[in-house]
C-alpha cells in the first residue's frame, strides 16, 4: 500500500511542477511541447512530471558567473 502512496507523490501535474519550478503553466507548456523539460506523456493530453526529476532538472539550469568575465568587464568599464 505504501508503494502506491509513493507513487501518486512522485508525479504531479502542471500546478505541482509550477510550485516545484516557480514557472508559469504557459512557460512549463512551451517546455513540454519542446521537449526541454522532463515529463511524461500519458495520452495525446496528460502530461505528469517527476518530482525529483524537475529538482534536478532545476539544478541542471543554474548558471554560473564568469568571474574572469566580471573581472574583464569591470577593468573595461574603469578604463572609460
């Protein structure tokens, strides 16, 4: 019984992926129609995402600052 319990948790709908990914259902539409968004489609209009996949997902987008880049541009910008 738990691993039913389980398994209803660990897929959610668009409301549960906007709460997970802080995005716009049209946003989180855009994405699945692209395909650059892990998702499962379950007939031609069903759409269920992972929870846990849409974390790391998530965690794949962050990006990072170039700090040589910062370093680059702040020493351009003094030099005006």
């Amino acid at each position: 019984m738990d691993k039913n319990s389980n398994s209803e948790t660990e897929y959610c709908g668009y409301p549960g992926a906007q709460e997970i990914t802080g995005l716009a259902a049209g946003t989180l539409y855009s994405l699945v129609s692209k395909r650059r968004i892990p998702h499962v489609r379950i007939g031609p209009r069903l759409v269920r995402f992972n929870r846990e996949e849409l974390r790391n997902w998530l965690r794949t987008q962050e990006v990072h600052p170039n700090t040589n880049e910062i370093n680059e541009k702040r020493g351009y910008c003094g030099t005006r």
